[in-house]
C-alpha cells in the first residue's frame, strides 16, 4: 500500500440537451482512482456504451483547454506543448 493520501472527490456531471430538462449525476471517486475509473463509472451512470472517443481537459476558470487526458494514445501532435495524458495511467489526483 503507497502512503499518498486518500481523499473522497464529489463530482455533479450533468447533461444539458436541447430541451429546458438537465440531467446530472452525483457521483463519488478516490483520488488514488484513474480517470478511466471516472469515465466508466460516468458511462454506467448514465447507461451509455463505451462506444465513443472521451477525454477529459483540465480548464482554467474561463473553460479554456489545457491538459488533455484521453482515453487511449490517439498519438495525435501535442497542442501547446502539454502531453496528452491517458486515463488508465493518470490518477484523479495528478
């Protein structure tokens, strides 16, 4: 067992549609959990398949894109220099 510190993340996910009704989710994760646990754990939630390319982005208060964390290497060329990260191999907590 690694001595990092477990914290509890509480994420509202939510789905906005072209109708006034959104949708969300509540959902808990272990920062010591991968994003790809998230993204798995978002697809059951919502009962959607796993038939889609993800990624997540670390943004700044603005929404503007900076790291990306994919879902698998799409070895595509890095934007801005930042390092596509891959979700089986990045912890909630990076």
């Amino acid at each position: 067992m690694n001595n990092k510190e477990m914290n509890i993340y509480k994420f509202r996910v939510t789905i906005e549609d072209n109708s006034d009704k959104v949708i969300f989710r509540d959902i808990e994760i272990k920062s010591t959990q991968t994003f790809e646990d998230f993204h798995q754990i978002i697809l059951k939630a919502f009962n959607f398949d796993n038939s889609q390319m993800a990624s997540f982005y670390v943004s700044d208060e603005d929404w503007n894109k900076a790291q990306e964390i994919a879902l698998f290497d799409m070895q595509l060329t890095e934007e801005e220099g930042l390092k596509v990260l891959i979700m089986s191999e990045t912890e909630i907590n990076t």
